[in-house]
C-alpha cells in the first residue's frame, strides 16, 4: 500500500463555475484527496455585512491521487478535465501547495489570482515580512496600501497582495 502512496501527486482541476466547494465535497466523500483553498471574504449585501469563505482559484480544485483514480476524478459531476502542461495533465509540486496551504493560515493572508496579461512589469522588491519573507518579485500594479507582486520563485505565475510597509527596493 505504501508504494500507492508514493505514486500520488497533486493535480489541478477545471471545474464549472462556482462548482469548487461542491466537486471538492463530492471528491471527499468518493475518498479522493480533495483540496479546494479557501479564503475569508467580506461581501456586501444591501442590508448587511456579511464574511464568507471564499474559492481562491476560481474553477479549480486541487486533488492528490494516483494514476488509478484519474477515472474516477473525471467522472465527478461538475469536474471539466485536468489542467494540462504539454499535453499532459500537470504536476503541482508539493512545495508550491504547502506554500498556499501556509499562507492562507496567516491571520491577514489576501491572495488575489490574476491573468498576467495587461500588467506591466515595474520595479524589483524584497518581500520582509510574512510566509514570503525574503523572496523577490516584481511590482505589477502598485497602490497606496496594497501592491501587487508576481512572484516567479513559485515556478509559475502568483500575484500577491501586500501591505506596502512588508515590501523593500532592489537597487
């Protein structure tokens, strides 16, 4: 049993739009390693306030199996395919799920996912406060309390929302 442990790897997947919570809940009770990231939000409704927990990927679910459950996972209803690299499904690393695994705990943890295209490419920073303290990234879009940074470490593109005070130049 311990080799089909091994074997497992974390995939991505495409689901219809606002399905991730309910292909997630389904993946789990099939007994698939199910893993939707969730942020809290606050929404405003015309009479209240309200804070809810919110996809961070929109159309997407994490799940960590072997190629024996692929079926199984692709007969989930809401599921649309796997994301795919070079005609493959894709391999998320297991760092880079920790890592967002890692950030969400954090008290004033705010990532926002964007498309790269449209941002420019600005300046060079340090991150010195936080889960991405001491990793470099460059400024995308900037503001007076929150600026947005891509971080390339990550071996794919993330765009984090800081507090300005956590960021420092590169000179």
């Amino acid at each position: 049993m311990e080799t089909a442990d091994n074997s497992k790897k974390w995939y991505a997947l495409y689901t219809k739009p606002k399905w991730e919570k309910k292909v997630d809940s389904v993946l789990i009770r099939k007994g698939i390693e199910s893993w939707c990231p969730l942020q809290r939000v606050e929404r405003q409704w015309s009479d209240r306030k309200k804070i809810i927990e919110d996809p961070l990927f929109k159309s997407y679910v994490f799940v960590h199996i072997n190629e024996s459950e692929r079926t199984k996972v692709l007969m989930t209803d809401g599921v649309l395919n796997f994301v795919h690299q070079e005609k493959k499904p894709a391999v998320i690393r297991e760092e880079e799920i920790d890592l967002i695994k890692k950030y969400l705990s954090e008290k004033e943890a705010f990532l926002s996912i964007h498309a790269l295209d449209g941002f420019r490419e600005d300046e060079r920073i340090k991150v010195s406060h936080g889960i991405f303290m001491d990793n470099e990234g460059t400024v995308v879009r900037g503001g007076k309390k929150k600026v947005y940074v891509k971080l390339e470490s990550l071996g794919q593109v993330m765009i984090v929302e800081f507090p300005v005070e956590y960021l420092i130049p590169i000179y």
